[in-house]
C-alpha cells in the first residue's frame, strides 16, 4: 500500500523561524505523513524567503496592495494552494487577518500559532504586552482559526513560568517552545484531516 504525504502550506510575513522548525521536523518525521509544500509570504523582504530558498522549497510572494480587494489576494493565494493540493494551512508569524475566501476554502483546516496564552494578549505584541504587564507565567499557543484576531479552537498550549527581568530571555522561551508545539500541535490535527 503506497502512503501519500499531506501537503502543508506555511504562510509568514517575518523571520521565519517556525516555517523552518515545521519544514525541519517534517524532514526528520516527526510529523507524520506530511511534508511543508509551499511557503507563502506576503512581504517582499521577508527573512522566511530566504529560508525556503535555502530548504528548497517553492514560496510565492504576493503583494496585498497589488490587488483590488482581500478576497482577489486571497483568490491568487487560493490559486497556488490548489496546484499544490495543499490539505492544511500553518500560519507561522503571518500578520495579515485571513478573510472568507480563504476561511471557507479550507475549514477548519487553517492553524495559526501566537506567543501568549490566550485569550490573554491577542494581537501583534503579545510578547511585549505580557512582558509589561508584569506577568509571571508566559506561553505559547496553536489553534484553529476562525476569522477573529488570535481565536478559535485551541489545538495545543503550552506555559512556563519567569521571574526575572530579561524580555529577551522570554522571547527566546517562548521561540523555543514555539518550535516544538507548533510540529506536535500539527502532528494531531493532521490525524484528524
Ligand atoms: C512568532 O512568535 C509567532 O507566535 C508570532 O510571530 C512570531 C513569528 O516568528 N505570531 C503572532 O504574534 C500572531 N499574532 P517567526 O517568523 O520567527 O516564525
């Protein structure tokens, strides 16, 4: 009996670092059956292009500005992931709110990682937020998305606590953790699809 792999595409707007850390654990089977297709990015100066060109994976940068509404980005976008017959979104750092093209196209089927416990700091400075606010306990959350800023079904959490004064040093915590919830949260969504 032949298997046939799931194909995964990540979409960033950034650095990257979680597009790697899934592309790397697929690579070395820690997820199963599946394997990062596609990276799609919609900043031209993105860090995460580099990496895909690096780990020889196809990405495909596309300009929001240079379409007339979201949903004819999201159409192109749509496009893409079907020549490669993509059956799971990963959003990994990708700042851009997914609207109902993309939601309908592919529910529940859509992942989106964010640096707090939610559904304490939603948003883009999650990180600096908690980190002011003066918390104690940090972490790291996957979940399904549902058209809301940094909501929808919770897949994986994980939390850990600091008492020091360092943002850096949570940053990296919480990078690290990224890493390895992001593959394990991916790893028992796609045993459900
Ligand atoms: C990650 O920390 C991710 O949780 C966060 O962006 C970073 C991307 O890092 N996402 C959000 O804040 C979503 N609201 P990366 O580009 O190195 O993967």
């Amino acid at each position: 009996m032949t298997s046939q792999l799931k194909n995964i595409a990540v979409f960033a707007s950034g650095n990257g670092s979680n597009f790697e850390a899934i592309a790397t654990a697929c690579l070395n089977n820690e997820i199963n059956g599946a394997r990062v297709s596609l990276l799609i990015c919609d900043k031209h100066h993105a860090f995460a292009l580099q990496r895909a060109k690096r780990l020889n994976i196809p990405a495909f940068e596309f300009d929001p500005k240079a379409f007339g509404s979201k949903s004819e980005y999201e159409q192109k976008i749509l496009e893409t992931l079907r020549a490669y017959s993509i059956d799971l979104i990963c959003l990994a750092g990708y700042m851009r709110i997914v609207g109902s093209t993309l939601l309908e196209a592919f529910p529940k089927k859509i992942l989106n990682i964010h640096p707090s416990l939610l559904p304490a700091f939603k948003g883009a400075m999650a990180i600096i937020e908690a980190f002011e606010f003066g918390v104690k306990v940090f972490g790291v959350t996957v979940h399904l998305i549902d058209g809301a800023i940094d909501e929808g079904t919770i897949i994986a959490q994980r939390a850990f606590e600091y008492h020091g004064d360092s943002i850096t040093e949570v940053e990296t915590k919480i990078h690290e953790i990224e890493h390895d919830l992001y593959p394990e949260a991916i790893n028992s969504i796609l045993s459900t699809i």
